[in-house]
C-alpha cells in the first residue's frame, strides 16, 4: 500500500496480551484451564462493586460523567488530598499515555528500568521520545543510576514499584536519595499498581511528595486487588498544575460509567481488600516452598506474583503449560511469571510444573543477576 510510517512506530512490539481464555481451551481441547498469567485477583470483584454494576445498568444510555465527579471525590478523601489533585483513567495505562503526550516532546527523553513494566517503552517510544533504560541492579530499581542517567532533556522518570515482573521493591530511604538528587524538571512518576500487596513496613510514602508540591505522579489501579481487570479504570495521585495540562490531553468520558460505580464501591470494601491480602500472603508462601522443592528460587516479592528462573528453555516450558492447562507468563529466556491464585489454581500449576519440567530440556545459562 505505500504505507509511510514513523522509524519509532515502525519498531515497535505490540502488547501481547494472549488468547482467550475460552478460545485458549477450545483450541486445545481442554476445560478448566488455570489463568495465572496477569496479576489478577483470584477472588474476583468485590460483592459491593457486582452490586453497583447491577443497579447502574439502566443508565447506560446515558454518557458517563466526564470528570468521574464522585469517585475522584472518594480518591481525595481516602488519601487527603483535594479533588483537582486526582485523575481517574482508562487503566494507570492511560495515564501514562497522557504524561508522554503532555510532557514530552519528540527527541526528548524518559528514564526508566530495562526490566520493567513495558508499557513505559512502549507509550515513550510512540509518543517518539527516547527511553533510557537503566539495568536492575539485583533485581531492583537501581535509582542512584536512574538519577545520574537524567540529563537537561529528562522529562519524565519512571518507577515501577513493586516492580512488574520482577516483584521487588525500593525503599523509603531509596526514594528519598533519588527526590534529592532529581531535578525539577523532571516529573517523577511513581507506578505502584500492587501497592495494597506489599507488606515490607520500608515501603516510601510516595504521596507524601505530592503533597510538598513536587512534579511527582503516584500511579494507582483498580485492576489488581480491587477486581475490576476488566472494566479498566486506574487514577494518578499528583499536583494541581501537572492534572491541569494532563486534562488538555485526556479524552472526554475516557472511563465509563459503570467502571466509576464499580471502582466506587470496590474503595469501600475494606473487608474484601483484607480477605485478598491475606489469601495472597498466604498462598505465596505456599507457591515459594513449592517452588523451592522443585530446585528453583523465585525472587523476593511484594506484590501478587512470583519471577523465577525456569533453568529450562522458557517458550518451550510454557507452552507445555498450556498443553496442562496452565497459563503463566513467559517474559524472556528461561524467566517466568506466575500469578499467586486460589488453593486449588497454585496446587495445579505446582502439579503440571513438576511435570513438564521432566519434559523440557535444561539450559546451560542461570539467571542473570543485574
């Protein structure tokens, strides 16, 4: 067709986010497959946010309010701020999206980890910025570095935190050295989408910059231990004249009205967070001893999902998974990601994983260590 395309679209990856779950089973004949591959939670969506969505089915005919009016209110409150400090989005995605379009101009950089959530790349290099990728440095944030990678064209930073996929976190100390040494001009965003998981008390209080008036966005979602996966909505945390600029860019009615009232009532169901956190705490150290058992070392996490060296030929180990039933994901090499699930889900996937890996060949490189 003589299509002409930008160098920086041209090499892009699309997002890979896998078949079906139900396509997936028919494709190979199987039923009852285990999905634990996307950081979702097990126990689904709270009773009070089913409930919400059933009662605000007959106002579907009417567009949805274009400024999430009461559930930034709710926001605001919950973490003492003021509603012009709230932004709610089709997914933290969107965010992200918004603060590439709205801060960074082509030719201009944005710094962020080479192990890390990939959407930041992704909406980067799309936007045509330039992404400098700092290494890990034992499988965290290496922020001292990320600091000295800023330069006079840094106009955004980028940390994942507990990082995805690795699960590892940075601490409150480490926060406060990378604020000190960062430089005004660059927003710093703070994407803490498993934030309601950690359990380490060293965790940063990251809202506490926005509230000293730094250009700092803290990234938060209802997709993980709220439930609400599907009907994608997130919010981001920051100061009065950055939500300004990323209103100019975010399209109207960019989330629908029934992922308001779900995200609504799901932040008022502290005993459903609760029950989620705990099956979490519990299940994962289930997962890592049954791991262990099996001569593998899954990285420390403070999230809802577990990474770990396969020592195995990683595409081939998943898709014996799948011939089992079972969907993790595969992120490069020999490394892999599960998802923590119910009882039932993590004994599964335990099952089929000492099984295929009788099946699959062993590979002579171990985990990196960045």
């Amino acid at each position: 067709m003589g299509l002409t395309v930008h160098p920086n679209i041209a090499k892009l990856v699309p997002y890979s986010p896998g078949k079906p779950l139900d396509e997936l089973e028919r494709e190979l004949g199987i039923c009852d497959a285990v999905k634990l591959a996307s950081n979702e939670n097990p126990l689904g969506p709270s009773p009070k946010a089913l409930a919400a969505l059933r009662d605000a089915g007959g106002t579907l005919h009417r567009y949805p309010d274009g400024g999430a009016h009461h559930l930034t209110r709710a926001l605001a409150d919950r973490w003492k701020m003021v509603p012009n400090q709230i932004i709610v989005g089709n997914g933290s995605d969107e965010i992200i999206s918004l603060l590439v379009k709205a801060f960074l101009s082509p030719g201009e950089e944005a710094v962020m980890a080479d192990h890390t959530f990939v959407m930041y790349k992704l909406a980067v290099t799309g936007g045509h910025g330039i992404p400098i990728e700092v290494p890990l440095t034992n499988w965290r944030h290496d922020l001292p570095a990320m600091a000295k990678a800023v330069t006079d064209r840094t106009r955004l930073l980028f940390v994942c935190n507990p990082n995805n996929p690795t699960g590892t976190m940075v601490t409150r100390t480490d926060v406060e050295a990378l604020m000190t040494a960062v430089p005004d001009h660059v927003i710093v965003v703070f994407d803490e989408a498993y934030y309601e998981y950690v359990r380490d008390p060293q965790f940063p209080d990251s809202i506490h910059f926005v509230k000293q008036n730094r250009p700092v966005v803290v990234l938060r979602t209802f997709s993980k231990i709220y439930g609400l996966a599907g009907l994608r909505i997130g919010y981001g945390i920051t100061t009065p004249e950055i939500l300004n600029f990323l209103h100019r860019v975010r399209n109207p009615f960019n989330t629908n009205s029934l992922a308001q009232q779900a995200a609504l009532a799901a932040l008022q169901d502290e005993d459903h967070v609760a029950t989620s956190r705990a099956l979490n705490e519990v299940e994962m150290a289930t997962v890592e001893k049954g791991l262990q058992a099996l001569g593998l070392n899954p990285l420390p996490s403070q999230a809802n999902f577990l990474y770990f060296d396969t020592k195995r030929d990683g595409p081939q180990l998943f898709e014996k998974l799948l011939q089992e039933g079972v969907i993790i994901r595969h992120i490069r090499g020999s490394l892999v990601r599960v998802t923590i699930g119910k009882p039932d889900e993590n004994a599964r996937f335990l099952d089929a994983l000492a099984k295929v890996l009788e099946q699959v060949p062993c590979v002579d490189q171990g985990m990196p260590h960045p």
